[in-house]
C-alpha cells in the first residue's frame, strides 16, 4: 500500500508539472505544490485521486483508477482537518 501511494504521488506530481494549462511560473502552482508537500508530509492520503488544473482558478480532482464501494478515496488526518471554526 505505502509503495502504491508513493507511485500515485508521484505520477500526480508528473502529470502537475506537465500540465500546460496554466504557466509553470504562476503563483497557484506555487500555492498548490505547497499545499500538496504539506498534504503529502502531515499524513493525508489520496491514492485513488489526481489533482488537475483547467484554468488558474479552476482545479478538478478526478479518480485515477476504479474506486470500489467502500474504499478510503481521502484520508486526512485531524491534526490537518481545516473548519470554518478554526479559521473564526
């Protein structure tokens, strides 16, 4: 499982850094990739998900292979759950 979710995030990686939809040097890629580090480094796990742009303020999550009924597609641990209460 582990070496599957390393896979996974690596091929999501790949497939990021050659999305042309928007350029290499905006700053949402920037936003993005350090919010998936941060994702990636506290824990959460999506290894049935990739991560897509369409536009600059437009990113789709999308499955990446067959999710089968009752199978984990997110896992975020608490300490990295963010509410509307913790924000106020």
């Amino acid at each position: 499982m582990i070496l599957q979710l390393e896979n996974n995030i690596v091929e999501a990686e790949t497939e990021l850094a050659l999305d042309r939809s928007i350029p290499l040097d905006h700053p949402e890629r920037t936003r993005f990739g350090t919010m998936f580090d941060w994702m990636r480094s506290g824990g959460a796990e999506f290894p049935k998900l990739k991560l897509r742009y369409y536009t600059p303020d437009y990113r789709g999550v999308h499955s990446a292979t067959k999710i089968n009924k009752g199978e984990t597609i997110l896992y975020v641990p608490v300490h990295q759950l963010l509410t509307l209460d913790m924000a106020m």
